[in-house]
C-alpha cells in the first residue's frame, strides 16, 4: 500500500510519536510510507528515515485551507497514494477535500484527544473511510458525528520489544548520579508538555502535602512548555518557590532517550486533568514502574486492575496515593509487574501496527490491495 500520514503539528508530543512510529512501523513491513508536515515542524528530522521525495512540507494553518488541500491532493495523485491519514483536527477538512481531488485515494483519521468534533463535521468529511479512536472514549465522541460502521478503536502501542537492554538499576544510578541524587531518595516524577491541562500545578501541591509524611522525597518534571512566552513554566516554578520546595524539585526539558527517568523513579505521576489515552503512562507500565494516575478516560482504560486512581484535580487525594505506594515497596513492586505485564499484552506496537493495516485493507477494493 502506499500510504500518506499528515500532522500539521509544529511541536512533538503524544500523536505525533504515534505518527512516526506507524510511519516507522509501515515501512518496515513493506509499505511506501509518505508524511505531510508542515515546514516549521520541530520533529521533521524525527522522519528522516522516510526518503526526502517522500515527504510534502505543507502549511495548514486552519481547518479551510483549500489551497493546501489542492497541494496535498496534487502530491497524493502524482505519487499513487491509496490512503491519506490524517492526525491533527485541522486537518480533517483539507484532507477531505485533497481525497476528493485525488478522486481513487481514501481519507482516514484518528482523533486523538477527548474534545468533542463540531456538528459540521458530519458534513464536511462526508467521504470519511474510517474514523479511527485511540481508546473507547475517543471512539464515542467520533460516533456522535460518524456512522457507528466507520468508527474503530485502535490503542497507541509502542514498541516494547526494542526498549533499552540496559540493565534498569544501571539506568537508575546513571540518571540519580548526574542529578545528585542519593540512591535510595524516594522519588517521584511526572512526564508531559507543560500546560493547565496536563495537570502539573496539582502534581506540585501534591508534593507539599508528600513532604509532611516522607520528607526527604524528590520530584522531578519532565516536559517543555510550548506556549509563546512560556508563562505555565515559569508559575510552576514561582510555585514551587512560594512553597520552599525549590530543592526539591527537578526540572527537565523533553528527553530524547526517557529511559534513564523511569528507571529512576519510585513513583510515575499523571495528575492531567483529560487523557484520551496516555502514553506517558503506558511507556512507565512497560517499564514496570507503579502508575498514580488522576482517573481521566485515557489512564482508567491503561490501569484498570495495575495502578492506583485518584479523582482529577485533587492534590490531597493525589498526595495520599502517592505516599501509599512509597510506604510500600512490595506493592509498589506488585503493581510494577502488573503493569508491565497489562502493557505487553494489551498495547505492543505490532497490535498498533496490524490493527491499522487491517483498518487500511478494509477501506480499500480488493484488487487494489491485491495490486499493492
């Protein structure tokens, strides 16, 4: 098949480490693989696996960008293209309209997040194949607008399989080591892009109530704010300081190579106060990690029965989960192995891949799947 991802996405996050790992995954099973980005991507080099005249650098700055539609459109049709995939919700529409041009070529989806798709939608992607949720929750918005018959859920997967083959306790001496971190400080840590939503200011008054009962625990967060000013970062750590926690707390740009974070961590924390999956949390269950997570749809669906829920936006709740799993180890431990084992046999990056495939080849005619 030859396939044409696009995510007009400028930084690198959650779904667009789902878009390169299915680029990734694609070809490697034989696929011509091609990605649509656009030109002030910060994650184009992320793709550059793919060859140069694979790639369309393309701006769509919103959902009616016809003259971008044509571009994507003119590249599908001059390069054969079976399915465009769309990632991003402002891409729905120039997709349509490029599938259109493009007469013979599919439109699929996958949403991503939780927020509900405009009426208009039923309309305007009235030549949707397939609508593709990430967890059942992303699902049910996409029925509100699609037929019950083009709505699928596949879960992000990773790849398990190729995670580092360093020894964990390696991973955490190197990581506590370079941050000055004594070997047996409890810590705590939380991975995601600065921003209200993903819930960090909880996650730090968690830690001021953390500290009335395990006082020499640390913390550390992990992820960029990519706001204009970067105004969410700079009150997390005005915070911080109010609270005179600033010894306390670590603070870490997006890693290229988490590895060495999760190993370190006693805890991993997701306070976000909405997740449609959450892969944060998935990549911490296969590394065995025990998970506190505020019960948003994405983190109820990863944890059911290996980690403990706690209501959203409720530091003290938050707190208490915390501390519990520090108290004690051997059910840390437990839930560590749960997760690990939820995480391989639930969400691999090869279900991901041959849930996808599947969804592909259901949308396409027979002869033209024979043919690919």
């Amino acid at each position: 098949m030859r396939i044409l991802q696009i995510s007009s996405a400028r930084t690198y996050g959650g779904g667009e480490r789902h878009v390169v790992d299915l680029c990734r995954g694609l070809q490697a099973r034989g696929h011509d693989v091609f990605a649509a980005l656009r030109p002030t991507s910060t994650w184009l080099d992320r793709l550059d696996f793919l060859p140069d005249e694979n790639k369309l650098l393309v701006s769509i700055r919103n959902s009616f960008g016809v003259l971008s539609a044509m571009r994507i459109g003119e590249f599908a049709s001059n390069n054969n293209i079976d399915i465009v995939h769309a990632h991003v919700a402002r891409d729905y529409i120039p997709t349509s309209i490029a599938c259109l041009a493009a007469k013979q070529t599919k439109f699929v989806l996958t949403r991503h997040v939780l927020f509900p798709m405009k009426p208009f939608n039923r309309f305007a992607l009235k030549n949707i194949s397939k609508a593709i949720g990430v967890s059942e929750a992303a699902a049910a918005e996409l029925r509100a607008i699609f037929p019950r018959e083009k709505v699928t859920v596949i879960a992000n997967g990773i790849d398990i399989e190729n995670f580092s083959r360093r020894p964990q306790g390696e991973l955490r001496d190197e990581f506590r080591k370079y941050h000055s971190l004594g070997t047996d400080t409890p810590l705590v840590g939380t991975l995601g892009e600065l921003k209200e939503l993903k819930g960090q200011r909880d996650f730090v008054l968690a830690a001021q109530e953390i500290l009335k009962t395990v006082p020499d625990c640390h913390f550390v967060v992990v992820g960029q704010d990519n706001s204009l000013d970067g105004h969410f970062r700079r009150e997390l750590k005005r915070l911080v300081s109010v609270l005179g926690m600033e010894e306390r707390f670590l603070w870490l740009d997006w890693l290229e190579d988490p590895a060495p974070f999760f190993a370190a961590v006693d805890v991993f924390v997701s306070p976000s106060h909405t997740e449609s999956f959450g892969l944060a949390i998935l990549e911490a269950m296969a590394r065995g990690k025990a998970v506190v997570a505020t019960e948003t749809a994405g983190a109820a669906q990863l944890l059911e029965g290996c980690g403990k829920l706690v209501p959203v936006q409720d530091p003290v709740a938050l707190a208490s989960a915390i501390t519990e799993v520090l108290r004690d180890p051997e059910e840390a431990e437990k839930l560590g192995g749960l997760a690990r084992q939820a995480a391989a046999e639930k969400y691999s990056l090869k279900q991901m891949l041959d849930a996808t495939e599947a969804v592909y080849r259901s949308v396409l005619k027979p002869e033209t799947v024979a043919a690919s």
